[in-house]
C-alpha cells in the first residue's frame, strides 16, 4: 500500500479487550463524501471509531488513512483525520477558547503568535471573536461541541470522523451543528445507533457484535436496520440477569 492511497482503509482487522473478541476481521475501504457506522451500543462502533482515529493498534490486520498508519503516525495523522468525540470535556485541554484553538495549529508548525492570529480569525468569521478569552467552563455543552468542532476544522483535516455527534444535544443546537456538518467539504465518517441522523449519507454499515452484516445506501440498510431493532425491541431481552 502507498502513502498516497486515499481512504479508510481496513484489511482483515481485529480487536479483543479482556480476552472478549470486539471486532472480528473487519475489511473496509471507504472513499464516499458521506459515510455512517450504524450499530447499537455493545456493537464494537466505539472501538472501530478508536482504530480509524489511531487511538487503539489492531491486534491484527492493517488500518490506513489516506496510505498513513493512524497509529504509528500521529503527527502525519494531523492533517489526514480530525476526530469530534461525543463528549467535548474529553477532547478539551486548555483553558480558555483561544488556546484551545491554537493547540493543533502549534503541532502543525504554526508559531504560538501565528495560531492565535488564526483562530481568532476563525471566530471573527463565525462571530464569535468575543469567545477568545473566554474561560472554556463558561461555555454550555453545545458551544464546547462547537468549539471542539471549529479547532479540529482548523486543522484542515481530509476526513472528519464524528462520534454521535449530536448526542444529549437540545434540539436547536442539533440543527446548527447539522447545518455545520452538512456544508463540510471533507469526507465525513459519522458513528451513531440514530438511524435518522444518516439518511443522507452516500454509504452505511451496519456493526453487529464486532462485524459488518450489511453495507450499502442508506435508503437499504436503515430500514433493515430499524426492522431489526423494532423486533429486538418487541422481546423483553433485558430481562435476563447476566451470566
């Protein structure tokens, strides 16, 4: 494979975690604008999601993003693939908005000077210059998503990969950043259980108990996806004690 190789790519990769198999010789290649990992919790969504973003080795099998080992390469990966994690207070590090905002800009190679100039540019286009210096705790939950979505878009990232975006989000804020993802130019990579929010992605997978059982256009596997989630519904499967 070459570096030059674009892509998601996944060749017979697996993943165990206490000795529990999660994800089983998954083999992927994804190259569509608009993609979604489709599955319920305990599916193995997460760990893929921690595979593509280079946070987690495959026990075997090979991860490339845009030709890149995701998680031999991290500085390579800056530029490859940007992550927005469901919970923003597990992506922020720094203080305040700017700073918060400069971070990836000075890995990248910007002078500290430079990388503030840029980021409060951004937030001058986005209206929020008088966000710089605010202490990142004043924020509500939806403007530190925001946040963390503006600092990985200043990145410049090829794909953005998204982790249940819009999550514990109320609803006004789900539209605005529904909106904002909508008008990405990157190839984005969306892993959610909500069916509804990927009915306009051009390629969704399905995960079951660490594989793909089915993979298509959305108008194909979402409904066979409900279907099955409505009959495991209907069966009172929680009711057994766990052995």
């Amino acid at each position: 494979m070459t570096r030059t190789e674009t892509g998601v790519f996944l060749d017979a990769v697996s993943l165990s975690l206490g000795g529990r198999k999660i994800l089983d010789r998954i083999s992927l290649h994804l190259t569509e604008r608009r993609i979604g990992i489709l599955g319920r919790n305990g599916s193995g969504k997460t760990s893929l999601l921690r595979l593509i973003a280079g946070l987690v080795a495959p026990e075997t099998g090979t991860v490339r993003i845009d030709g890149i080992d995701p998680f031999a390469d991290r500085k390579a990966m800056l530029s490859a693939l940007g992550i927005l994690f469901q919970n923003p207070d597990h992506q922020i590090l720094f203080p305040t908005v700017e700073e918060e905002l400069a971070f990836g800009l000075i890995q990248q190679g910007q002078s500290p000077a430079q990388a503030l100039e840029t980021a409060l540019t951004a937030l001058r286009k986005d209206g929020r210059a008088h966000w710089a210096k605010a202490p990142v705790t004043t924020l509500s939950q939806g403007q530190r998503h925001y946040l963390c979505l503006l600092a990985v878009l200043l990145m410049e990232p090829r794909t953005v990969l998204l982790d249940e975006p819009l999550a514990g989000l109320d609803l006004p804020t789900q539209a605005r950043l529904a909106r904002r993802f909508a008008g990405l130019s990157q190839r984005v990579v969306t892993i959610t259980h909500d069916p509804a929010s990927l009915a306009g992605a051009d390629r969704v997978l399905w995960l079951e108990a660490g594989q793909i059982v089915a993979d298509g256009p959305a108008a194909t596997v979402i409904p066979a996806f409900t279907a099955e989630m409505d009959r495991i519904g209907e069966r009172d499967a929680d009711a057994d004690l766990a052995g």
